[in-house]
C-alpha cells in the first residue's frame, strides 16, 4: 500500500524486494561517483531495469557484462554460466 506513514512515503513495488531496489536505486538516481557494477548485482540491475522500464540500469550491466565476459564459463549451475548472462542480457533489451 502506497500512503504516508509518519512521514514515509511508501511506494507500491509489488515483486521487488527493499535489497534489490537499494542496489537498483543508485544506478537510476545521479549518484558521484556512480557505484560499481558486479556480478553480484548485475543480474538485479536487468531484471529490476526491465521490470520498471529503467533503461539505464540495464545499460549499465550491459557494459559490465560485455567488458567482463572473458569472465563466463559453460559451467552449468555456476554463478558465471554464459547461458544464464545470454538470456537476462537478451531478455532484458525486449522492450
């Protein structure tokens, strides 16, 4: 529920958790210098930037992820699974 409690104004987010919109929220927001990306928030950054219609988020993992993709593997079931970053990248730039 939106409504002010408080002093709060609280904004309806319906299947986004408050840790992955504190990671989402500096990358949307003028933020120096802007936080680093990483494999542990890359995947927030194009799942929430999709959901949310957030462009930037998502352009920003997309740099990540194509500077660092001498990182992945073809390890199923690993963090760094190629497979898996070709499929959020891809399902992230349908819009």
């Amino acid at each position: 529920n939106s409504g002010n409690r408080g002093g709060v104004i609280e904004v309806p987010m319906p299947g986004t958790t408050q840790a992955d919109f504190l990671q989402l929220a500096p990358f949307i927001y003028p933020i120096t210098p802007l936080p680093e990306v990483t494999w542990d928030n890359a995947e927030v950054l194009l799942v929430e930037g999709r959901k949310w219609d957030m462009p930037i988020a998502q352009a920003h993992a997309a740099r990540f992820i194509c500077s660092n993709t001498h990182e992945l593997n073809i390890e199923p079931g690993s963090s760094l699974f190629a497979w898996k970053w070709l499929r959020l990248a891809d399902a992230a730039g349908e819009q």
